[in-house]
C-alpha cells in the first residue's frame, strides 16, 4: 500500500496531469476530479477556470 504523499502525487498524476478523472459535479458550476487507489480514495472540488478557489479531500 502507498503512503498517504505517493497517493496524492499518483491522484494529480492520473487527474489534472493527463486531463482525466472528471465526474459529476458536485454542486453548480464545480468540476470534480476523483481518483481511488487501493483504500485512498481523493475528490477534488473545484470553482472557475483562472482564478479559483476548491477543496481536496482524502
């Protein structure tokens, strides 16, 4: 099993980096990005596309 830093850099690698993960939104105009791996699971919430502000959770 991957310590808790391997699995975030692996969840930014297989989300944001290759341009994939997107789910459902959350709530209006969010975009969600999810990744599971082994007992991690990782959703990050996110608002606009310049300047934004979100939330990741473990």
């Amino acid at each position: 099993m991957k310590n808790i830093i391997e699995f975030l850099l692996s969840a930014k690698q297989n989300t944001y980096a290759n341009d994939s993960g997107q789910t459902k939104s959350s709530r209006p105009n969010s975009y969600d990005l999810e990744y599971s791996e082994d007992d991690y699971h990782c959703l990050d919430t996110y608002l606009g596309t310049h300047s934004f502000s979100g939330l990741e959770v473990l």
